[in-house]
C-alpha cells in the first residue's frame, strides 16, 4: 500500500522568462477560449455571437452617425481606469497591496464636490479644476498614508486595512445622498426625492471641440501622467527606491534607506493620484452618484498585474480592457436577451481565462519522476 500523496506527484515551477512573442501567443489562446465560451452562451439566448462580438470590438460605431459619442464615452472610462491602475502599480511595486482604490476614488469625488460645489463660477474654471483635483488627491492620499503608516508602525495588514476603508467611503457617499438636511450642500434643493446636486458649469472639465467630436482634456492629462509615472519609476531616486523596498526591505534598509518613509511616501502619492482621478471624472460626469466608480478599483489591480506592473504595458492593457468593457455596455443596450449580469459574466469569463494564461506563463507544473516511480513500485 504506498503511502504517497497523489498530489505530490507532481508539482509546481516557476518558468524561465518566456520570449513575448509565446506569451502574446498564450494570452490570444486565453481570449478567443473564453470568446468561444461567450459565444456558446450567446447561442442559447439565440442571438448571433458574430453580430454581438461585433458591437463589442467596434463600440457599436460602424453605420452609427453617432459614433462620436461612443469615443466620448469610451474617453470617460478609460482614464479613471487608466490613472488608477498607474497609481495602483507604484504600491504594488513596493509590495503593499493596496486594495483601497474604490474607496479612495471616492474620497476624492466627495472633496473634489465639495469645492466644486462651493467654488465652481466664482473662480476660472481651470482654477477651479486645480483646486479639485489637489482636493480629491490630498483627501484620498491622507487615507491611505493613514493605512501606510499603521503597517509601518505597527504592522498592521494593509489589505485589510484599505479594504475596510472602501466600505467606509462608499456609506459616506451614500449618506451624503440620502440625508436631507439643511447642511447637505450635496443635495439639489429643488427636488423633492433626495438626487445629487450638478456641478456648476465653472466646475466642468474643460473639451476642445473637433467637429462634432468633443476631446475632453483629460485623456490629455492622462496621456501626461503616464508618461511622468514612467520616467518617475525608471529613471528617478525615488523609483530606484520603490523598486529596492519591493525586492527586499532587508537591503534597502542595509543600504541607508528609510524605509518607513519611502512606503509612506509611495502610498501617499498612489492614493493621491486616484483621489485626483475621480476629481477629473467627478467634474466630466458633472454630478456625483453613489456608483461613480465604476469598479475601477477594482478592475484597475487586474489591469496593473496583467500589465507586470509596467507604466506603458498598463496603457495598452487599459485600453483592451475599456474597449471589453464599453463594448459590452453598447451591445447590452442593441439586444434585448442581455442585460448588465450577462456582460459582467462575460467580462469575467475573458479576465479570468487571461488571468489563467498569466499564471501558465509565469509557471509550470511538472510530473515529480522520484514520486512516481515509488509509487509504482509500492504498488
């Protein structure tokens, strides 16, 4: 009778790095896989996977005249998701695991309200701009220096500690939302039902007209950061730093590095750019909702890990996923047997099969010959 675990027969091993074109192979398999589930499910509502998959890859624009306003709203996703995963990835970086980003996105739409609200029409407008975003940063940047500095201090578990402040942002909004009171300035006056107030045009983020087409300013903005972020992680002190606390604290420390500081200096400045991202969508959407976030915060930890963490690698997969994500919200709107559950499923689907093919690149699991063998002769 062998006394050897099954599972022992085989294990797993970390992969010598794969060439980039074998691991662009591995994630195209990963897509058209779960493409292939998609359209199955597709099939049993009856509707045309080809038709559908259509709408998605092409936001729903060909034989549209309308198809500026799908790039206008295709603009509003992708930058929350864009500058969020950028932050996102500086924490990573330093290996502190910062899961707080939807409630520090929201964090910085309440204080960037605040002085909109407060501000917008009696100052410029671009000044009014500035001051929301360094509102919503330093609101948002303070709340996760706070988790910082507890897991410096005291060594507390930072995953836990952002998580619970998500929940705590999210009933602070919703407060906010539902609480009629004279001193709710968030509330529009007039209605009757409690409804955010709108965000006064001196608080709008600014377009720049193209025909028919509107270019808000802050795919620009967006552009910017991702290119200071890089520079920043590559070529500065301060990036060298993130990335010798992320491979060992131990040696940073041997080094002269205060540690405790550069962890509390990198999470301020991750937060501070996603409190800063949602002031830019808060004053894009014009008015706040209790749901503004999108699940960026959430959407943005896969897109920095599939993206290995790289500043421009997490441009292009911020874009496949936006596109994956706005497609479906157009193809929902053209068929009437799907609805919101379908696309989320299907946008699960296709991100769990990538996040798969990432593990298969990054391992392999080989059969244990010595375990095998004695296995055999046990028998």
């Amino acid at each position: 009778m062998s006394n050897t675990n099954s599972s022992s027969r085989f294990r797993i091993v970390k992969r010598m790095q794969l060439p980039a074109k074998k691991a662009f192979l591995y994630y195209t398999v990963a897509v058209l896989v779960a493409m292939c589930i998609g359209a199955v499910l597709l099939m049993c509502l009856k509707i045309n996977p080809l038709v559908f998959y259509k709408e998605v890859l092409t936001l729903g624009m060909l034989d549209n005249v309308f198809a500026y306003k799908q790039i206008e709203g295709f603009i509003k996703l992708f930058v929350p998701l864009l500058i969020t995963s950028l932050a996102l990835s500086l924490a990573f970086k330093m290996r502190f695991w910062n899961v707080g980003g939807e409630g520090q996105f929201i964090v910085g739409v309440i204080c960037a309200s605040v002085v909109g609200l407060k501000l917008g029409g009696s100052l410029p407008t671009f000044v009014v701009l500035i001051l929301m975003a360094l509102a919503g940063g330093i609101g948002a940047g303070l709340m996760g220096a706070l988790c910082a500095w507890l897991k410096v201090k005291f060594d507390t578990n930072e995953t836990l500690m952002t998580l619970m402040f998500n929940y705590m942002a999210l009933y602070l909004i919703k407060f906010f939302g539902e609480y009629k009171a004279d001193w709710n300035f968030f509330l529009d006056p007039g209605s009757d039902r409690p409804r955010f107030l709108s965000l006064p045009k001196g608080a709008w983020m600014p377009t720049i007209p193209m025909g028919k087409f509107s270019l808000n300013i802050s795919l620009i903005i967006a552009i910017l950061i991702t290119v200071l972020i890089y520079f920043y992680v590559k070529k500065t002190k301060q990036g060298y730093e993130i990335t010798v606390v992320g491979d060992s604290p131990s040696t940073a420390k041997y080094s002269g590095m205060k540690v405790g500081k550069i962890i509390i200096r990198t999470v301020f400045l991750s937060a501070f750019m996603i409190g800063a991202a949602g002031a830019m969508h808060v004053s894009t959407a014009h008015v706040m909702s209790t749901a503004i976030t999108n699940d960026v915060g959430w959407t943005g930890v896969i897109v920095a890990w599939l993206s290995k963490l790289n500043p421009a690698v997490i441009f292009v997969v911020s874009i496949l996923i936006t596109v994956l994500q706005y497609g479906c919200q157009v193809a929902n709107a053209e068929f009437a047997a799907i609805d919101t559950n379908f696309a989320n499923l299907l946008q699960g689907i296709i991100l769990f099969s990538v996040l798969v093919a990432d593990f298969m690149i990054r391992f392999k699991i080989v059969r244990n010959k010595a375990n095998s063998e004695n296995g055999k002769e046990s028998e």
